[in-house]
C-alpha cells in the first residue's frame, strides 16, 4: 500500500507545480498584454514577459502578439509555456504539459 500513496503523493506534487506555472503564465501573459498596449516592439513585449515570470524557463516560453496594431484597437497577446514534468516517477509517465492563455487590452 505505501508504493501507491507514494505514487499519488508525486502526482498531487506534480499537478501542485503545473498549476503554479499555469498561474505564472497568466501573470506574464496580463504583463505582456500590459506592455503591448503601450510599445508596438514585439522585442520588448517578450522581454517583458520574461521579466514577469522569473520562475519559468525562457527557452520553453512563447509570446505571439495579435497582428492589429491601431491606436484604441484590441491587442491579444498569446503565452505559451511548456510546463516540465520532472518530478520522479510520475514525470516520465505523465510528459511535459503544453500551457497557453491569451490576454486582451485596449492599445493607448
């Protein structure tokens, strides 16, 4: 019995810190929107983003900007994150996790 508590015990871990990067890319993608909608430099937004969510790694991170890009015009900016599945045991089963949220705001 103490193998499969332990097994759940990782996988509650597990799903505890695909949350918490979900909830981080939410943050940097409401940041990204944020910057969006003041500077049209899609280099800038993406740093931006990056600086927003210290904890995740940049080289799984993506930022899509929308293409509108007229003054008083919605801008959607689009996060996407590759959440790592690195706890022991459950990480090899379950793979990396894709995470994606869209944010929209108005252009100043």
């Amino acid at each position: 019995m103490l193998p499969v508590l332990a097994i759940a015990a990782l996988g509650v871990v597990q799903v505890a810190r695909v949350a918490g990067d979900r909830v981080t890319i939410e943050h940097a993608a409401r940041a990204a929107a944020r910057q969006a909608a003041i500077t049209p430099d899609p280099g800038t937004v993406a740093a931006h983003t990056v600086a927003a969510s210290p904890d995740l790694d940049p080289a799984r991170l993506t930022v899509e900007l929308g293409a509108e890009r007229s003054r008083g015009s919605l801008v959607a900016v689009r996060v996407r994150y590759r959440s790592p599945t690195d706890v022991a045991i459950v990480g090899r089963l379950v793979g990396d996790v894709e995470l994606s949220t869209t944010a929209v705001v108005r252009i100043e």
